[in-house]
C-alpha cells in the first residue's frame, strides 16, 4: 500500500517496456471537462489517504488516480501494474526514448474501488 505520493510516469517507466525513461514530464493526458491537454507534471498532484491524485492544470476534476492493488478485478478502474493501479480518466501518451505508447483510458476511474479508496466526483 503506497503510503507516500507515487509518481505514475515512474509506474509506467518500471512496468512498461515501450514507456521505459518515462517521467510525469513526458506523460500527456486531456482534461474531459476542459479538454486541455497537459503533462502530468503540470497537474497538481495531491497524496490523499492511499492515492495519489492527479487534478486538472485547471483544477476541474482529478484527472488520473494511482492507486493500491485490489484483489477484485473491477472492469474499467484502472490499469494493473505490479503493486499499483493507474486510473486514468483519458487516454495517456506516454514519449520515452523508444517513441510514443498509448495507455487506454479507463472508463471507470473515478469510481470507487473499494472501502479503503475515495470515491472522486466530477
Ligand atoms: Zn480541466
């Protein structure tokens, strides 16, 4: 369980072949309510119980949500990635070295996933 603010370019540069060297510099997502399009290093980036909360450059809602494993698998939160869940509300492009990779937006991200997770609203 993350007990400090875990960083999601860090998750994917660990976990995903393509995305290694990533950082939240070079990972680039859209706001749904506003649509900007911004790095995550230019989203305020908040630890609130055992998340670490990505909000909009714009402040109108979180924008991707690092979370701790569940044991359940819950369609549409998040992505799995060893010991830690990345729930993005839009489709994330990931630049490293190696090019660009898209991680697909999890259609459910801002639901709560279980007791011990806030629930996010819009
Ligand atoms: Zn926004």
């Amino acid at each position: 369980m993350p007990k400090t603010l875990t960083k999601a370019g860090d998750i994917l540069s660990a976990h995903v072949a393509e995305a290694a060297g990533a950082t939240d510099a070079t990972v680039t997502t859209t706001c749904p309510s506003c649509g900007t399009r911004q790095k995550l290093s230019e989203a305020s980036v908040a630890h609130e119980g055992t998340d670490t909360v990505y909000t909009c450059v714009k402040k109108c809602q979180p924008i991707l949500i690092v979370s701790d494993p569940q044991r359940i698998e819950l369609p549409g939160r998040g992505h799995r990635y060893a010991s830690l869940m990345i729930r993005n509300v839009a489709e994330l492009e990931v630049s490293s070295g190696r090019g660009t990779v898209k991680v697909a937006a999890s259609p459910a991200a801002l639901e709560a996933i279980s007791g011990r997770t806030l629930k996010y609203r819009i």
